[in-house]
C-alpha cells in the first residue's frame, strides 16, 4: 500500500483525486486543504508521496515543497495544478519537484498518468533506501579503492583511512588514526572545508564536493576533491565518510580553460574586428579543445557555450569543408535568407547559391583555402524566397586543425543593408541641402517640433530654433554654449548613439534648464554643411504620451491579474465537475441519464474551451505598441499551422505600428481561412495605398462569406468555434486606431482589408 498525502484548497477535487485513487486498491490518500495543515501532519506521520496544488492561500504548492525540502524530507513530490505557465513548471523543478503534471483534460487518462508517476517515483524511493542501508556491508571495497578514504567519527577525528592514503600522501599506514584532518589541510582553506564539514555533521550538505589543499608527508601540498556522507548512526560506521581524490590536473585544466574561455568571451564581443584576430581566435579555439580532450565534461562546456555563441551571434557564420560544401549555417543566415540549415549544410556553394558566382564569393573561398584571409567589398545579393535585395560584406578565413593543417573556410557574413540605405539617404539628403542652402534655414526656423544642429565631430551645438529654446528653457546664447551631451540625462548612451550615427532612437531621456527629466522621441540625419560634418536632430517631447500608456498599462495588468485567479479557480471547479460527470457516465445510467450525462459533458468542455482560450489574450493592451515587420509577423503565424495550403507574402519591407499581439491576429485569420474556408488553396497578404491611407488586404481563393454577415462575424460570441476569434482581432488593431472589415465576393473568397491611416505605416528602403 502507497500511503499519499494530497494538499488542495478546493474540497471536491480532494474527494474525486481519493476517489479515483483508491479504487485501484493500491493507494491510501490522505486529504488536507492547507499547506501549513500539512507540513505539522508531515512531523507526525509517515508517508510515501506528496501531492500539492500551486496556488493556495496563505502558503503555495513551491513555498510548501521548499519547506520540505529544507527540513531534509527527499519524500516523492508531485505539482498537480492548473497553471501550465512555462516559468511555474521551471520553479517547481528547480525547486526540488520529482514531477509535475497538469490539471484538465480526459480526467480518467489524467488520474491514471497521476497513478503511474506516483508508483514509479516511490518504487525509485524505497530503492534508494534499501541501497543506503545496504551501503555498510561493503566496506571490504574500501581498501582497495583508488580515492582516499576516511570515517571520521563523532568528534571529526580520523577513525579508518583506506590504504590509498598511504601511497598518495606518503605517510605510514593508519599513522594518521586519532589525528585531526584540519591540521594537514592548507591555512588558507582550512576555515571553509571546517564550515563545510559542520554542514555535513548538522545534515544540511547534500553532498556537495569541496576543493582544498592537503600536505604531503614531504610538505607539499596537492590539491584534492572530497565528498562526505553522515553515516553516524549507521552500525559499522557511526560517522562522516569522506571519499577524496587528487584533482592537481584537473585544476591545471580548469585554469587553462578559464583562461582560453576568456579569449573566446573576448574573441566574439568583437566579430566585426579584422581578419587576423578572427582567424587567431579561431586557432586558439581549436588549439583549447585539443589540449582539453581528457576531460570530457569540460570539453562539453567549452562545446556547449560554443554553440550559445554561433546561436546568438548577430552576424551569420558559415563554414565550408575543402570541396566548398557547407558544414555550418547558423541562425542568423537561416533568419536572413529564410532557408533552413538542413537544405543548405552538405550542399556545395556552387550549387545551392549559383548567383554567387557573378560576385566573386568561390573564388575568395578557394583563396581562403590556400591560407589567405579575404574581405569582399559590399554587394547587393538578391534573397528570392523573402523577394528582397540585401547587402552583403564576407569574410572569408582558412580553418585549420591543431596540427595547422587547413580543413575548410570559416566565413563572417554581415548585414550591410541598414548602413548602406542610410548612407543612400544621407547622399540624398545633402544633395537637397546643398540645392537650396536658403530653403533649409526658412524650413529650419519655420519647424514647429524642436530642431538642434550639431557638430558631429566636438558634439557642439551650432544651431537651433526658437521651439528647442522653449522646450529646454534655455535661451538661444545659453544653448549655442552648450554641448548635445549637456541637454542628455543618459550622456553615456548618447555618446553612444552618436558614435553608431543611427537614424532614430525611439526613447531617450533628456533633461531641461530645471532639472526635470522627460522622455524624448529623437530623428537624426547626417550630413555635410560648410564643410563640416553636421547632424540635424528633430526632438518630439513624449511626456503627456508615457504617462497616459503607463497608466493604461497598470490598469490592464491589475485586471490580467484578476482574469487569471478567476480564470484558476473556475478551471478548477470544471476539472472537478468534469471528473464526477465521467464518473456517473461509467456507473451505466439508464438511456435517458445517459444522453443528459452526455450533453452535459460537451456543455463542460465547450466551457472550458472558452475559458482556456481568453488565456492567449491576457497580454492585450498591456505592452506598448511597436513597429512590426508585416511580413515577418504574418510567416510567424501561418508557421504554427500544419496544412498545405500555400501563403504568399507581397509586402516587401512594410512595418505597421501596432500591439505586439498582431501574430495573433494573423493567426486568427489564417485559422478562420483553413477552418471555414471551403476549398482554399492559397492566401496572398498583399497592399495597396487609398490616399494618404494604406490598405492591406489578406486574401484567400475558397468560398468567402456571405454579405449578410460581413459585419456580423466581428461581433462577440458570433462564429462555430469560440466565437471570440474575429472580435478579439478587431481589438486588437483598434488600439492604435487600425481598422479591419471583410470586402470579399461571396463563392470568390474572403478578404479581410486593413485600413492603416498615415503615420502608422513605413517602409524599411
């Protein structure tokens, strides 16, 4: 028999969870409504598991388990709740949960899974206790161990040393029974390892190694690595077995490869540095992981931050064998191009990317080949699956292995679009400056929002006009003796922003002649005036703008916060509800039972559904709006559905300013096409412009809907499924002031068009 205890604040799914339990016979289920009421039962009684809620009032489920935990208890524990968020179950984990499995669902597949989990965790558990208490009758193995070995008894003196010590510290056999252990360890370890070793007398070190310096009987000292275990009490022990081994290499190791991991944290802060210090890193790299090959957790760590960094690199890395086929092709190339590294690794260069040839990229590679470091001037490339022309710097670099033998090419591809558009729009720009020197100023001084000239070179102010003056309160005189850097409240990120020369930083906070502090939308532009290096920057004050947003956005959290404890507590009303109706289903009603049982447990699902489904929209109106790429985002939500019906993106380079849930307004529409759509084959997102206004139009070739219910479908509770999909779109965009209807041909196709008004729209060319 497995005796249970299961905490839970809610008494019905307490009754139903001992219900389905003990009707296999093999559990005993114990039932509290607190986590306080359990943790005293815990002192009094025995038991073999523990089932906990998450969320209960006065103490959790992870407060309740960290408190077992802390009191040394290692008893099963199982997390049974509803909230399925991702950071709970890492918690719970990290936290010391054997398990975690989530309410809802089928509840007879639910409470069998609960069943297993628990049978199989208590089998592990009274394993393991048999092999602790069977740990005394091996003693023999002691003298043949390779490790030193020590019981140290009540008073922490050296009561047994294996024979091993003899030989790797040089003192006579046993000659070190009734000593110390503290008088041979080194003084500048000697209070750590005693504090750790009280740790393990009081039972709250779990087995943690220690590392330390022991003499010799030749007065040297070697570093070693010990683990101790309380045995006392244990009959043939009754003390603290230490097990030590010498670790003097693998500390040597562990300093090289703390030196070589901070040449490689250093090697790939700066990628955009030249050919030779890439190459030598790489070198480093490889000469590093030869020279660590013995031990193989280190060499996992070295591989596995490795990867983190060809992972995260904001420029792509490719890698080629000596036939020119690709071994490597990260993230960012996969985000660039759109194509996945497995269409791409074992492909030849010639072959999958044939418009390269004209650029010259095969034959820096062979070069590369040849030992030679190659930087390629910056060239348009066309990306045909996204439909757009990129810029494109690489650098290509030999790859060699320890023995300085040349195996392939490692390559740095970087994204030069961004610089080379701005540097378009400069030219552009100075060319119309250098027209009309006169237009300028009367533009200049006629400009309502705040303008600043600036030096580029000493970031002195040359000039402004009379809005800056009044928005600082400075005067004119006052300002022209100032530096841009004087006006910031961040002057090491506007440093910052100047020295990158971008085009715009969307928040900055600067600070006025009275010492307030308010955020600013700032646009800079670069160009040459008297023949010197200027910037215009035109400031928007984004005060009143903030404090209306953060007091929307609190709002919108507190209510989130409130939705989401309802929301807990009703789901787990239904779970018990649905568990007794499927118990009353299974008991063989008569027909006429049976069919009301029946429809009663579809009202309960459909219940839930809804329920479940507001839960993707607790973020609504809570994050502020941001530019977003169209095609980017709608490709992210046509990528979560699993059909082969074809999508084809014609919006280029548009972004919209708009609530960072318009993936899921894509998604809304993709499911409402592929549901409902009756025969579609393909949906293309294309736009075109209605005056200063921009329409985009998502389209699909199935049976569209009828004109009586053009409007109606974005009505709440209208539709076959939740009923909410098409409403919660129309919200969505309606918080920066989007429009979206339906304006297909019935039998033609849907189309639902996006009416996005000027301002709220931009192309990145």
């Amino acid at each position: 028999m497995i005796n249970v205890l299961y905490v839970d604040d809610e008494q019905a799914l307490l009754e139903l969870t001992k219900l389905f339990l003990e009707q296999s016979g093999e559990f005993s289920v114990d039932t509290i409504l607190s986590a306080q009421e359990a943790a005293g039962l815990l002192r009094d009684r025995h038991y073999d598991a523990i089932i906990s809620d998450y969320q209960m009032p006065g103490m959790n489920g992870i407060e309740f388990l960290r408190q077992v935990r802390q009191s040394g208890n290692i008893i099963p524990f199982i997390i049974f709740t509803g909230k399925g968020r991702e950071e709970v179950v890492i918690e719970a984990i990290n936290s010391g949960a054997d398990s975690y499995l989530q309410k809802g669902g089928n509840p007879r597949v639910q409470f069998a899974e609960l069943g297993q989990k628990l049978r199989q965790m208590v089998r592990r558990s009274r394993a393991e206790r048999a092999l602790r208490k069977g740990e005394a009758r091996y003693r023999a193995i002691f003298q043949n161990a390779t490790d030193i070995i020590r019981v140290l008894d009540r008073d922490g003196r050296i009561a047994y040393e294996s024979p091993s010590s003899s030989r790797i510290l040089g003192y006579p056999p046993m000659s070190l029974k009734g000593k110390d252990p503290m008088d041979y360890i080194h003084p500048d370890d000697r209070d750590r390892i005693r504090a750790d070793l009280a740790s393990v007398y009081a039972k709250t070190n779990p087995g943690v190694p220690s590392q330390y310096r022991m003499r010799k009987a030749d007065g040297e000292y070697l570093w070693v690595e010990s683990v101790a275990t309380n045995l006392t009490g244990v009959e043939g022990i009754d003390g603290v077995v230490t097990t030590t081994r010498p670790i003097t290499e693998r500390k040597a190791a562990e300093e090289e490869l703390n030196k070589k991991h901070e040449e490689l944290n250093a090697a790939f802060e700066q990628l955009t540095a030249t050919e030779e210090e890439l190459r030598q890193n790489y070198a480093e790299l490889a000469n590093s992981e030869r020279r660590l090959s013995e031990s193989e957790r280190l060499i996992r760590a070295s591989e596995a931050f490795l990867r983190c960094v060809i992972t995260d690199a904001q420029e792509g890395i490719t890698a080629y064998d000596t036939n020119l086929r690709f071994t490597l092709w990260n993230p960012f190339m996969e985000e660039l191009t759109g194509i996945p590294e497995g269409d791409v690794v074992g492909k030849h260069l010639e072959e999958r990317f044939p418009q390269f040839n004209a650029l010259g990229f095969p034959e820096n590679l062979r070069r590369a080949l040849h030992g030679e470091t190659i930087e390629s001037p910056d060239a348009p490339v066309e990306i045909s699956i996204k439909k757009r022309t990129v810029w494109l710097r690489c650098i290509a670099s030999p790859l060699y292995d320890p023995d300085g033998k040349i195996t392939g090419v490692i390559g740095i591809v970087q994204d030069m679009t961004a610089r080379k558009e701005a540097e378009l729009a400069l030219l552009a720009t100075t060319g119309t400056l250098k027209e009309s020197e006169e237009k300028y100023r009367n533009v200049f001084e006629a400009k309502n929002d705040p303008l600043l000239l600036v030096d580029v070179e000493t970031r002195a102010i040359l000039d402004l006009n009379p809005a800056a003056s009044a928005l600082y309160g400075y005067t004119r005189e006052e300002l022209m003796k100032m530096a841009l850097v004087d006006l910031s409240a961040e002057p090491e990120k506007t440093q910052e922003t100047l020295d990158r020369q971008v085009p715009r930083v969307s928040l900055r906070y600067h600070r006025k002649k009275d010492g307030s502090v308010f955020p600013a939308d700032i646009t800079l532009a670069y160009f040459t005036f008297k023949g010197r290096s200027v910037l215009i920057l035109s400031i928007r004050d984004l005060t009143g703008v903030q404090q209306i947003g953060d007091a929307l956005r609190i709002a919108n959290v507190k209510l989130n916060l409130l939705m989401g404890v309802t929301r807990h507590d009703v789901l787990n009303s239904l779970t018990a509800l649905l568990g007794y109706n499927t118990i009353l289903r299974e008991r063989e009603p008569d027909a006429a039972t049976s069919e009301v049982l029946e429809k009663q447990q579809k009202v309960l699902l459909a219940v839930r559904s809804q329920i479940e489904f507001t839960r993707s929209y607790d973020d609504l109106g809570v994050k502020a709006p941001v530019w977003q790429h169209v095609g980017n985002t709608a490709s992210r939500a046509y990528s979560q559905f699993i059909n082969t019906i074809s999508f084809t993106c014609d919006t280029g380079d548009l972004e919209i300013y708009a609530d960072p849930m318009l993936e899921k307004v894509f998604y809304n529409l993709f499911d409402n096409a592929f549901r409902y759509g009756e025969g579609v084959t393909n949906v293309r997102l294309y736009g075109a412009m209605d005056g200063t206004d921009l329409l985009l139009y998502f389209e699909d070739n199935g049976i569209g809907i009828p004109d009586s219910d053009k409007t109606r479908i974005f009505s709440r509770g209208v539709g076959k499924n939740t009923g909410l999909g098409l409403f919660l779109t129309r919200e969505i965009l309606a918080i920066t002031r989007l429009g979206i209807t339906e304006t297909g041909e019935y039998r033609k196709g849907a189309r639902f068009t996006f009416r996005i008004p000027r301002g709220a729209y931009r192309l990145l060319k």
